[in-house]
C-alpha cells in the first residue's frame, strides 16, 4: 500500500479528499442537496487542504516536532487530556493568566472564526441543510437526518439565520482590540510586521465586513449589489484560506500540539524525573533530558563538558553557576549556596 | 552602524541594576530575565552577570518544536512567540546557559530579546543604558575589537582567554574576569 503513493504528502491528500468526498456523499443524500452557490468554498477548502499538508508535513519532520508529536500522540488517551484541551482550545485559560484584555480579544477572535467555520463548512458540504416541512416550520437536516425542527420565526431559527452576522460581530470586534493593542503595545511594535501580523486581521475584518454587507444589502438594499458582494466574500474566504497554513493563522491548526506537550511532559514527568547532575534536584523528566540531548546531536550541537556531563543534564541554576566556573576558574556550581536575589526587589 | 552588547565582566558590583532595568523593558512586564551571580559566595564579593548571549546558532531555537524562537536579522534571538509557544520547555533545557525561564501559568517561555523594541533602533538595552559601572556596554564592532586588541597585549594581561569560556559563537561579546598587570583598563 505504502507503494501506491509518490509521497506521505500525496497519500495523505488523496485519503483526506476522498474521505471528505464520502462524508459529502452521505452528507448530501447521496448529491441530491448540494448547494452549489457555495462549490467555490468546496473547492478552496481542496486548495487549502493541499497547502495545509505541505506545510503541516515540513513542520512535522523537524527532529523536536516529530519527537513530541510521536511520544504525545501515545499519549493521547490519559486522564487529564479532556481538561488540558478544553482549557488549551476551548477557553484559553493560559491566555487569560496573559491578561484579560488579550483573552477576550482571543475569545472573540477564536470563537468567532471556529464557531463561522462550524456553520460555513457543514453547509458547503452539504453536511447540514435546511428545508420547509409545513408552513412555518423548519427541518434541521445533518448527515441526512431530520435532527430537529423550529418554528421559522422562534428564536433558535433567529439564532441560525444570523449566526454568521453574530460571529462576523465578534471577528470585528476582537480585529479591532487586536489592532488597537498592535498600535499601542510597544513590545508588539517592535516584532511586528506588516505580513505576518497585520495581513491576517485585515483579511479577517474584510472577510467579516463583506460577509455583514451581504445582509445589509438584504435588509436595506432589497437585495442590491448581493451577487457582487457574495463573489467578493467568498473569494476573501478561499484566499483566507489557502493562505491560512502559511501564516500566523497556522496557529490554529498547530495549537492541538499543546496539548500533546502537556501529555509528554505529565507522563514522563510521572515516570522518572532527572536528577541534577550537580545539586541532585530534579528538575525534568528524564525522557525530555535525554530527548532534547538527541535533538540537539541532530543539530550538530553537543555540550558534553569535560566534567561528564551534557549540559542537559543540570538544573537551571547549576548550569548557570556552572558558566561562572567556565568564566573565572572557581567551581561556582559546586558551593552550596543558593542562587542570590534574582528578582530584582530589593 | 550595528552595534553589540559588550560584557566588561570585571566590572560588575553586583548592584543589580540591570535586573532592575530589565523590568522596565516594554513588554518584560515588569518580570526580569537575566542574572546576577556570585561567583565565590563564601569568600569574596564578586559578581557576574548573566544574561541571553544571544548565540548565531541557538540550541533553544533548534530545540524548539514549535519554531516559536525566532532570530532576527541583526542576530537577536527573541523570546518565544506568543502564539506559536506550546509550553514544552524544550528551550529551557537545550540553552546550554540556562537562561529561557518558563511561566506555569501563561504556558509560555520568555527569555531576553535584547531589548529588541531599542537594540533595533540602535538604542542600548535597558540594562546596558543603566548599568553604573560599565559592565554591560553597548559598543560599535570597532571599539570592541579596539577592547579585544588592547586586551592581547600579554600573557598576564586583563581578560585573555585560557580556553574557550562559551559553547559555541555568541552574538553578545564578554570579556572575562582576569589580572591587571602593567596596563590600565580603561573604560
């Protein structure tokens, strides 16, 4: 099987296409219910899914990315992982400890776009449509299934009509905290570029605006100009897209390796800690110590010290005393005081 | 014209200014990354700082799975990018100096930029503008290798190098403790 293939990439395309083929096939009661004033989307999602895995591949072959991806992946199935991924994706709660600023900008932002990809893609595929049962009533339909049915003018049909007006809200709001933070923030003036910082907003807030000019167009221009703006929207979109895995954005679909790290760290942390090779404090666990020791060989970097040890294998603190011995010829690391004041308070 | 952090280390009192300093940075919030330490604690008073050297091929950024350390063009390596950090701390262990130092609680590494919001605009970083005895200078290439060629004089001579003090070339320069012999260090 593994012959069938020019490359991991084309393999892994070729699944991922024909899987979403099927799911579309299902989804559409077998191609009856495709909406084809959104087959642009579909086939810039094809698009995207091809950049995704050639950028997602080069990443995952870096020595330390493969490692942690590999040892986390096995260690997907603990206790802690729902925990850890809910507070990792879901409600951001280490951004929060960044600053409540940030988090909401965050909240805003993420959620604006995850929640107008879960209402954009299932209906671009056809996994999720609408149709009118009696007057006045509405069928949910996923998969090809009645899920539900509302009253066409209750709330929860209120809900589904503007949902993407509600997240376009949200998308604009947190582009502008964003932007405003950008503008003000002087560790972020001094990093920032214009493409890697500021395309991605742009592209999100015109994204939102032309999305929220469809409707307005609906509601006050009787509909004037909507084939224009929903051409110039949906193009937004799929060059959003295809642009997304070599961004900033790429984050999004990165963040899950958090979760991993979080894993690695746990379990091996459980399994054995590392002993300082000076002070005997432990400080890691052993499997990073010795993973980051092979990385680092792969790197053409080796820091065994004529005493006998990698310097992977001392604390933080021995191995910066251990730098004053290397400085001035006195075996800093070796007497036993502890670090002085190094929080500057006095 | 670029210039370089340049580290005087006889000179240090240990008042820890640049901690202080470091603080101050925009963006540091007010939490400072880099040392000072003792070098003898139970003898004498001598003191040290340390901080990022900001090395031209950096084990924390080979290390890192998320390639959140980025290394800028004038060969600062910045501290990890919010976004791409995934908290693995691989940094923390592969600096052969042990300096990146890592928050719980924001899951996120930081470690010195050099000041990158100044260094870039060719501002010294904070703790190299306020550091009183001249520790930490900010210097062009050419009165560093001026510093270097009056340090050559001789054997005994103030900051010669026995064997390499450093894993590796570093962006940031030092210049080691040593004896004064004949010739006068002037800063």
């Amino acid at each position: 099987m593994d012959r069938a293939f020019a490359s991991k990439f084309a393999k892994m395309y070729f699944m991922t296409v024909v899987a979403l083929l099927i799911l579309v096939y299902v989804g559409t009661r077998f191609f009856t219910h495709i909406d084809l004033a959104l087959y642009g989307y579909m086939v810039g999602t094809f698009v995207f899914i091809g950049g995704f895995f050639y950028r997602f591949i080069a990443w995952a072959e870096r020595p330390p990315t493969k490692l942690i991806m590999k040892k986390g992946l096995k260690l997907l199935f603990r206790k802690s992982t729902p925990q850890t991924s809910v507070e990792h994706l879901g409600t951001y709660r280490f951004i929060f400890k960044r600053g409540v600023y940030r988090w909401t900008q965050h909240v805003l932002l993420g959620w604006g776009c995850i929640l107008s990809c879960c209402v954009t893609f299932p209906l671009v595929f056809g996994w999720m449509y609408f149709t009118m049962g009696e007057n006045g009533l509405y069928t949910v339909v996923a998969f090809g299934i009645n899920v539900m049915q509302v009253k066409a003018d209750g709330w929860i049909a209120f809900l589904f009509y503007n949902a993407l007006n509600i997240t376009a809200f949200m998308v604009i709001a947190g582009v502008c905290m964003a932007l405003y933070r950008r503008l003000n923030n002087m560790q972020a003036k001094a990093e920032q570029t214009f493409t890697y910082d500021f395309l991605p907003l742009y592209l999100l807030l015109f994204i939102s605006i032309t999305g929220l000019l469809l409707t307005f167009s609906n509601i006050f221009l009787h509909g004037w100009g909507h084939p224009v703006i929903s051409l110039v929207h949906q193009w937004s979109v799929i060059l959003t897209l295809i642009y997304l895995p070599f961004g900033k954005l790429a984050h999004i679909p990165f963040r899950p390796m958090s979760v991993l790290a979080k894993n690695y760290r746990e379990a091996y942390g459980e399994q054995q800690m590392k002993a300082c090779k000076v002070c005997g404090s432990s400080f890691v666990s052993s499997e990073q110590s010795s993973d980051v020791i092979q990385v680092l060989a792969q790197n053409d970097i080796s820091f065994e010290m004529k005493e006998g040890f990698h310097l992977a294998e001392l604390c933080l603190p021995c191995r910066r005393k251990y730098r004053m011995s290397r400085f001035t010829g006195i075996p800093t690391h070796e007497i036993k005081v502890k670090e002085a004041n190094q929080h500057a308070k006095g | 014209m670029k210039k370089l952090l340049y580290i005087e280390m006889d000179n240090c009192i240990g008042c820890r200014s640049c901690l202080a300093a470091c603080t101050q940075c925009g963006g540091h919030d007010e939490r400072n990354r880099n040392y000072v330490y003792d070098v003898n604690p139970l003898v004498d008073r001598q003191t040290i700082p340390l901080m990022c050297l900001h090395c031209v091929n950096p084990a924390c950024a080979r290390s890192c799975p998320a390639q959140a350390i980025q290394i800028t063009e004038e060969g600062a390596v910045l501290s990890a990018l919010v976004e791409k950090c995934i908290g693995c701390q691989n940094c923390t262990i592969a600096c052969p100096y042990g300096i990146p130092k890592f928050d719980e609680e924001q899951n996120l590494m930081y470690k010195c930029d050099l000041c990158y919001d100044r260094t870039k605009e060719g501002i010294p970083p904070m703790c190299a503008s306020v550091c009183p005895t001249n520790t930490l200078q900010w210097i062009t290439e050419e009165e560093l290798a001026e510093k270097q060629e009056r340090h050559r004089l001789g054997k005994w001579v103030s900051s010669h190098q026995p064997f390499e003090p450093l894993e590796g070339e570093t962006n940031v320069k030092i210049s080691l403790p040593g004896i004064l012999q004949g010739v006068q260090k002037l800063f």
